[in-house]
C-alpha cells in the first residue's frame, strides 16, 4: 500500500476548511481583522509549543539512554 497522506486523514481537517476559517460578518471590518491576527498568534505559538515539547521529549529520551548506558558500564553502580 501507499503512504497515506496527513491531510487526507478524516480526523484532521483542512486548514482552508470555510467553517473552521470564517469570522462572522456580523462583525465589524476592524474587529474581524484584529480577530484574524490573534487566531494566527494563537496558532503560530501553539504550534511553537508543540516544537519545544518535541524538542524536550526528543532530548529526554538521548539523555536517558545515555544514562543507562553510563550505568551499565559502571557495573550498575553510578557515582552520585
């Protein structure tokens, strides 16, 4: 079988999805453009934050496997 593309998943939706996008016309030019901008702030440091959580874990995980191998080198005993 062939790689499965993210956006065709059925969880996830399309980023020019309309009803996911629209602001209400019910408001005025102003305050839909100053809702755009903090919709796109928002998103830009969500996204930020899952970098760094990713970047955490990812690093967590080569020190952990760098301990353990210290310890078994040690014989299972680690200077503290």
């Amino acid at each position: 079988m062939g790689k499965k593309s993210i956006a065709a998943s059925p969880l996830l939706k399309s980023p020019g999805d309309a009803a996911a996008n629209s602001i209400p016309m019910a408001f005025s030019p102003t305050l839909r453009a100053v809702l755009k901008d903090m919709k796109e702030l928002l998103t830009r440091e969500l996204l930020k934050i899952l970098l760094q959580k990713r970047l955490i874990d990812e690093n967590q995980g080569r020190f952990d496997l760098h301990n353990q191998v210290t310890t078994e080198q040690c014989g299972g005993k680690r200077e503290t």
